[in-house]
C-alpha cells in the first residue's frame, strides 16, 4: 500500500543570513545552523493512493485499493558549531486503507509514532572557501515505530495476522543514512541546492519488505520580496525489490495490494513560502509534487501528487 518511510528524513535546518529559504524537499543542500542555534521544523504530508502501476505504465486497479496518509514530522535541530549540525526528526503517521479481495472487504486504520532519525551535518567545503558549499551527512533510523497494527475489517485468513509492514509505524529494523549536500547562492536572493541520500537497511537484504533507497533533490528558490519565495524542484527516488518476509500469511501476502515501493519514481514540486517578518525566523510554505515519470519493479501503489506543509521557527 503505503511505502511511508520517509527514508529521507534528513531535514536540514536553514541558512540564518538569506531571505530566501531552501526548497521544501531539498533536505536543505548543504546548509547549517550557526553555532548555538535551535531550530524546530513541522512538515505535514498528505497523499492518496488509488492508483496502481506496473513497469512504465498504469493499470487496472482490480483490488480497488483507496489509501490516505497523513505523515506529520517533528524536527529538532542545534548548531553545535559553525560547521557541523544534529538533529532529532520525530514523525507521526495515519494510514487509512480500504480494498476489496474477491469477495472479502479489508480495512485498515493504524496510527501512532513512527521510526524516529538521528542525523548529523558536517561542512566539507564552507562557502567563504568557494563559490558552493559541500556537507556530509550521516544519520540512522532508530526502530521506534510499531510493527503490530491489526487490520480493521479483514477475510478469515487474516484472523490474527498483522497488516503488511508497510502499513506499520516502523520497520522494527535499525537503518543507516548517507548523503552529500551543495549549495549555491547564484545570488543574494536565489539559491540552488543539491543532496543525495544512500539508505541501507541490513534486513533487506534478508527477504525484508523494504530495499536499500538513492533519492536525489534538485531544486532552486528564489525570494521575490522580502517576504515572499518562490521555487521548483525535482525529486526522484530508486528503491531494490525485495520479497514480502514473513509479516503475513503467505495466502494473504499474494492477495494484498499493499506493497513497499520498489523501482523508481520522480516527481516535480512547485512551491510557495512565506517569511512574515521578512526574515527567517519564522517561515510557512506549501507544495504540491506531481509525479513525472516512474518504472516500477511490480504491480504496486504510487501517489500521483503529495501535498506538503512546513512551518519553521528558529529560537
């Protein structure tokens, strides 16, 4: 159904000295705090799922799958110098699901806490030193989320089986996160940003639901008033194929649409912030990402747009 690790969950915070702000996805290039300072970052993601994909193509949606997520992430991040940056992201989930097997209804309802990320940020190349600057980012999912949400309505073989794993709150795994940012400022009020992100997930590679990921983030903001940014980026993510595992009975795992994502997926994202005292300190935005093109491994779910909300205040 819901491939609902946000494996990049590595949210940077922002540049304290521009009023223009960093794309809403782009992880924040290679930007950091200044020494000493909090920053608290809210992003809210909605999403359907009603739509299924083979390969390169859409198709029939037979098991009439119809899937919401509300994905709500928390992140706490401290200079603790000029040069390297910590954060805490702390995410809450709500999937909804409904689907019609053969003859059978199932439903799903599961919420709660999900899998909580430690991430540092360390400068490798400052921008006094170039006309870009360049960050290593190092960062590991810690297995906070619940692996046991039941289904709501279910068929009589799922009778005491949990829902599949990625409709869960967490993978009940340990995962590992490396990624490199850039940034440039073409100039004092547009900026481009780069980040690449490798997640590796050791269980993977023991039949688990979710594979190792690469997502890319290409995007440039640029601030039309003081108070104003506009921006576009592109977003794309490619995820190995892996087997079920063991989360559900092998009669229920053939007939269940919900499945990890598996193969690749890009998306484009117009947004909009708004700086009302025309300076970071607080800052609201919006965007919409539309899905451009995709080559899945399987017959899976896929969102076709996302919608998502941020809020960032720095104390």
């Amino acid at each position: 159904m819901k491939n609902l690790f946000i494996k990049s969950l590595l949210i940077a915070p922002m540049l304290l000295s521009a009023d223009v702000m960093p794309a809403i996805n782009s992880k924040g290039g290679a930007l950091v705090l200044p020494e000493g300072k909090l920053k608290m970052g809210i992003t809210h993601i909605n999403f359907e799922r009603n739509s299924m994909f083979d390969g390169s193509s859409e198709v029939q949606n037979r098991e009439n799958l119809d899937a919401t997520a509300n994905i709500t992430m928390v992140a706490l991040s401290y200079g603790l110098s000029n040069k390297t940056t910590v954060s805490a992201i702390i995410p809450y989930k709500n999937i909804e699901a409904t689907a019609r097997l053969g003859l059978n209804d199932v439903a799903i309802d599961n919420k709660g806490l999900g899998d909580i990320v430690l991430a540092a940020r360390h400068i490798l190349v400052p921008m006094s030193d170039a006309n870009y600057q360049l960050s290593l980012d190092a960062g590991i999912k810690l297995p906070t989320g619940a692996t046991n949400g039941s289904f709501k309505t279910a068929p009589a073989v799922a009778n005491g089986v949990n829902t599949p794993m990625p409709t869960q709150m967490g993978t009940g795994e340990f995962e590992y996160m490396l990624g490199l940012g850039a940034t440039k400022m073409i100039s004092e009020s547009w900026e481009a940003d780069a980040h690449a992100m490798y997640t590796y997930r050791p269980k993977a590679h023991n039949d688990y639901d979710f594979g190792d990921e690469i997502a890319l983030n290409l995007s440039t903001t640029k601030a039309v008033t003081n108070k104003l940014n506009i921006g576009i980026e592109y977003n794309i993510k490619y995820n190995t194929k892996t087997n079920m595992g063991d989360d559900t009975n092998a009669q229920l795992r053939a007939m269940l649409p919900f499945k990890a994502f598996s193969g690749s997926a890009g998306y484009i994202t117009p947004q909009i912030e708004f700086l009302p005292f025309g300076k970071p300190k607080i800052h609201f935005g919006f965007g919409v990402s539309f899905l451009a093109h995709y080559d899945l491994k399987e017959y899976q779910p896929l969102e076709k747009e996302k919608f998502i909300f941020r809020v960032g205040y720095l104390f």
